[in-house]
C-alpha cells in the first residue's frame, strides 16, 4: 500500500491520530471483569456511574456529640452512643447524641461538637458555638447518584480502587492487555557487532504504561526479512514495536514494509530528538516504528507513544531556572532538552558545562541522541526557542511518562 503521508507533521497532530487508532485498537480487545485490587494500568470498557449518593446519609467525622446546632444549650444527652456500624436514632428539640467518627447522623442533626470541646454535667451537654455542617460529612457531597465519574477508555491507577469500592464495586469490565511484541532491526545488532540497548528499554515502558511485551529478536537490514518477520508478528501480537531502519538511509527498510503490509498514519514527528518514528495501522495490529538512537527512541516514544497505550497526553511539569544559554538548529521543531536537576536549577546534560561535553552553545540532538549517558538526566525541557541562562523552564520529569 503507498505511503500517503510523508509531510512532517506536529506532535499534536500525531498525538491525535495515536488516540484514534487507540480507539479503534481497544475494540479488538475482548472485555473481562476483574478484581478491583488488580485494576492498576487496566483500561475501562464502560463508563461508571454512581447509582445512588456517596456518603448515603450524613456522618460525623470527629468523636462528639451530634446535634441541631441551631437549639440552645444545654442539650439533654439522650440514647447510647452511636457508632458506624449502628442505625442513628430519632433526636427531638434540645436533645444530642454521642457519637463516633465515621457513625450516621440522626436526621434531625446537622453538626458535631467535638468530645474535647464539649461539657456534660447531669446528662446534659454545653460547649462551644457552632455553625450546622460543622465536623460533619454531608450526603452526597462525594457522590451524587447519577454523576459519570470513570470514562470508556480510562486507564485505571491503584488508587481508583477506593473510590471503586466506595461505589460498591467489587469488579469492574476492562480490555485484556495489548499484547507487545519488540522487534530490533539491523545487520549489526542481527549479527552481534553491535549491541541491542533499544528493546529492552521499549519493552520495560510498554510494561510500565500497563500492558504486556515480548522481545522478539532481531532481523537484518535485508526488505523481505524485514517485511516477513513484521507480518509474522501482525498475526500473534496486537501492537508490533520496531526499532531501527525508520530514517531514509539505504537500508531503511521498516517503512517501506509497513506500508506494503498496511497504511502509515504517519512518518517523521516534527520532534527532535527521535524525529522519525511512524504509525502504521495493519490489518488487526498496530505498528510503532521506533528510530534506534537510544535517547531519541526513549523521547519520542514517551511523548508520541505513550498515548496510546495509556490515553494520557497531559506533561506534569515542574519550573526551574535554566543555567546557559543554549540555541536550537533549524525552525519548525519541537526540542526535547535533557536537564539535570539542582536546587531549583536545569543544567542541560550535554552542554559543554555539563558532566557530559557534547555541545557548546547549540544543542545537538543527533549527537546526544545516541548517548546513552544522556539517559542519567532528570527530565527534559521541550522548547522552539532558544533557552537562556535564567530563564525559568518547565522541566517534564522522567517520571511522568513512564
């Protein structure tokens, strides 16, 4: 099939269609129930709506006395203590309760007084002023019942289990994890001489964003090795990564195949490093072309791949000032600037100040791409101007796309 898209295009572009073909991937994906202590990474088949008000009644959130905080003290204590496990009773005019944290309030209630603010002499109870809504947690005011509160689609974390299980569930409907298989292209990796640093890194952040991945070897710099193995793992894996072979050297041959097997969604992400990666959607697979510099392969897929296989695009940031000045190549590129992290201050890790002397005053990202030192960096500050010493920056760390 001809290759249709061999304009540059810019990374929200392809961040779009990566999401596109995500939705069309994630319905292949047969569905399963699973435990809510296991739904970490998983993605979610249906939406999720609250059935009914979280809290379902009103409850106090400090041990005391619950009453209408608009009546006068004193109050006559009547009934025992209530707890949560209890059902509240009915309070009249001028009468409270003890209370436990976590415990439903009577009806008739609407504030809590502390235990330690509170005075009880003869069964009657005095203390401080308060305002209704004091120490209490009213109704619904988590959860109101028919409010959407998970997406078809979203990618669950640990911590969506509590609110889970706050909705009564048990188990929830997700897609069965995509099924990676990791593939080095070139001669020299194929034949030893040089080793492989890129497979094993992609296949750690496929693990990471929640799916699955199998190293499956290399192949040669050779078309219908290349075009034969990517076709034999179309047909055992839901997503094929290839590294390698993705630029317009001789013996580039991983675009060719895919659009020969499929449709390139695109080539070449106007990111530097890591600018020629590709999309290609073949018949019941996905395909990322992965270019084989290891920093560069590490970046592009982080801000271009990730998104499909955690629907996320958001980059958490944090600020800092920039220590050089430091000059971009040519216009029309997204830069991803590795930094190093110092109180406060982004030393750019590649600069000739740097630990690791690879540029002087403009940064070059074809040279630090294939640095694997450069991989000792905090994070990285994306830009399409040039940087001064001062400046402050927004610094993605690491940590945030993986």
């Amino acid at each position: 099939m001809a290759h249709k898209h061999d304009d540059m295009v810019w990374r929200d572009a392809a961040v779009s269609t990566v999401l596109s073909v995500r939705d069309e991937a994630l319905e292949r994906q047969p569905p399963k129930r699973i435990s809510i202590d296991r739904v970490a990474g998983r993605v979610l088949v249906s939406e999720i709506v609250a059935e009914a008000d979280v809290p379902a009644h009103d409850h106090a959130t400090m041990d005391g006395y619950a009453f209408d905080a608009t009546d006068e003290y004193p109050l006559e204590i009547v009934e025992s203590e209530i707890f949560p496990e209890d059902e509240p009773p009915l309070i009249g005019p001028g009468e409270a309760v003890e209370i436990a944290t976590g415990a439903s309030l009577p009806p008739e209630a609407n504030a809590v007084l502390k235990r330690e603010e509170a005075t009880v002499e003869d069964g009657r109870l005095s203390g401080i002023d308060i305002e209704p809504g004091t120490y209490t947690y009213a109704r619904g005011s988590n959860v109101t019942a028919g409010e959407q509160l998970f997406a078809a689609g979203d990618r669950l974390a640990a911590k969506d289990a509590i609110l889970l299980g706050d909705l009564g569930y048990d188990e929830v409907p997700v897609h069965e994890r995509f099924a990676t298989g990791v593939l080095a292209t070139g001669t020299e990796i194929h034949e030893g001489r040089q080793q492989d640093l890129d497979s094993p890194m992609l296949a750690d952040l496929v693990r990471s964003w929640g799916h699955n991945a199998t190293y499956e070897g290399t192949t040669p710099d050779e078309y219908e090795r290349v075009r034969d193995a990517i076709e034999s793992l179309a047909d055992e894996y839901d997503v094929i990564l290839t590294t390698g072979g993705t630029s317009v050297g001789h013996k580039d041959y991983v675009i060719r195949a895919l659009a020969e097997l499929g449709e390139v969604e695109f080539h070449r992400v106007r990111i530097r490093p890591g600018k020629p990666i590709a999309l290609a959607t073949l018949e019941d697979a996905v395909a990322f072309a992965i270019p084989g510099k290891p920093l560069g392969a590490y970046t592009i897929s982080t801000l271009v791949m990730r998104p499909f296989f955690t629907g996320r695009t958001d980059l958490s940031t944090i600020e800092a000032r920039f220590a050089y000045d430091v000059g971009l190549g040519p216009d029309g590129f997204e830069y991803a600037v590795p930094v190093t992290l110092e109180d406060g201050t982004a030393l750019p890790l590649g600069h000739v100040e740097s630990p690791l002397s690879v540029y002087e005053d403009t940064f070059d990202p074809s040279v630090l791409s294939s640095s694997t030192r450069a991989t000792r960096a905090d994070g990285f500050v994306i830009t399409q101007s040039a940087l001064a010493a001062g400046e402050l920056v927004r610094v993605v760390p690491y940590p945030v796309v993986e």
